[in-house]
C-alpha cells in the first residue's frame, strides 16, 4: 500500500479515535442540530436503548455505491477506538471510514473548535465537520441516531489533497447511503 496513502488512513482512523471525550479529557462545545424527538429544555424523547445493536458498519454500504463514491467495493473491517469501523478505499483516490458508535451519541464526541454545520439525513439530524483536528482534505459527518448513538462517516480526498469541501461532498453523499439503512 502506498505510505502516503496510510498515513491518512492512520490519521482518519486516529480522528476517529480522538473524537471521544475520553481523549480529550472535557465535553464538547460544538452544537449538535436540533431534533425533531427534542423536547422543551433541550431533554431527548428519542429512545437510546440499543440504538445500533447489531449493526455492522461494513454492512451500511454496498460495493455499487462505495464504487459510486469513487472507491472500491468491498470495505475493511475494523475496531478504532470505542467503535466499530469500516474503510472503503482506492489508491490514490482516498477514503471513507464509517464508524458506529452505540454508546456516544454526538454530543460525547469533542468537535471543540471545529467548523461544524448541520444536515439532514433522510429521517436523521447530522452534522457536518469541516477539517477536524486541522486535517485539511477531510471530513466527518455524524449521523445522530440517538442522544448516546451515532453514526460517524470520515472522508477524505488522496494523501496529498487539501480539497475540504470535495471531502465534505463525498462525506455528506456516503452519510446519506449509509442513513437510509439505519434503523
């Protein structure tokens, strides 16, 4: 595999890693989206329990559309961190990293002082991170399923790119494959 090529698969899968509080050692100050389950005072009545048992990040795309994508059809599975993961790539064309994460939903995860932008998602509310951690040429989305479960999609152009917002497009269009088959 090209080096170039896994030292961004690294820092995708490090990003990945590093979003949970528990690295960062404080709560996040980025603004979730609303959601149309929030009631008054900002208290959830979207329901948390299992969430995403069972679901399996590498299931969340099929080979058609990670090709659509521009990249290859079948994924690698993986565990990063507190999630379980999924690459789907093609050399010299990038990546998309699709983490599930049943016990943090995005308000655990830390985007401090990351730009952050709201999308819909089919039936979910996500949010859209631009550059996270700096890394310019990448993206994240993050599918809110439930106040402690998410979805996290990581994007990302070839090693040598610093196209945000290309990353950001492949980011938001493979979110949007992946929320269609969420429960």
């Amino acid at each position: 595999m090209n080096h170039a090529l896994v030292r961004v698969l690294t820092g995708c899968a490090a990003g990945l890693a590093l979003t949970s509080t528990a690295c960062s050692g404080g709560p996040s100050t980025a603004t979730p989206p609303p959601s149309t389950g929030a009631a008054v005072g900002g208290a959830s009545t979207r329901p948390d329990t299992d969430a995403l048992v069972g679901v399996k990040p590498c299931d969340l795309l099929t080979g058609a559309e990670a090709e659509s994508l521009g990249l290859g059809a079948s994924g690698e599975a993986d565990e990063v961190g507190s999630a379980d993961t999924c690459l789907w790539s093609a050399t010299g064309k990038g990546g998309v990293t699709v983490g599930v994460r049943p016990e943090q939903g995005f308000d655990d995860l830390d985007y401090t002082g990351d730009p952050t932008t709201p999308v819909e998602l089919g039936k979910f509310d996500g949010v859209r991170v631009e550059a996270p951690n700096g890394g310019k040429g990448t993206c994240h989305v993050v599918i809110d399923v439930a106040d402690s479960a998410s979805v996290q999609i990581a994007a990302h152009l070839r090693a040598t790119s610093t196209d945000t917002a290309a990353a950001c497009e492949r980011a938001v269009e493979a979110a949007e494959l992946v929320a269609a088959k969420l429960p």
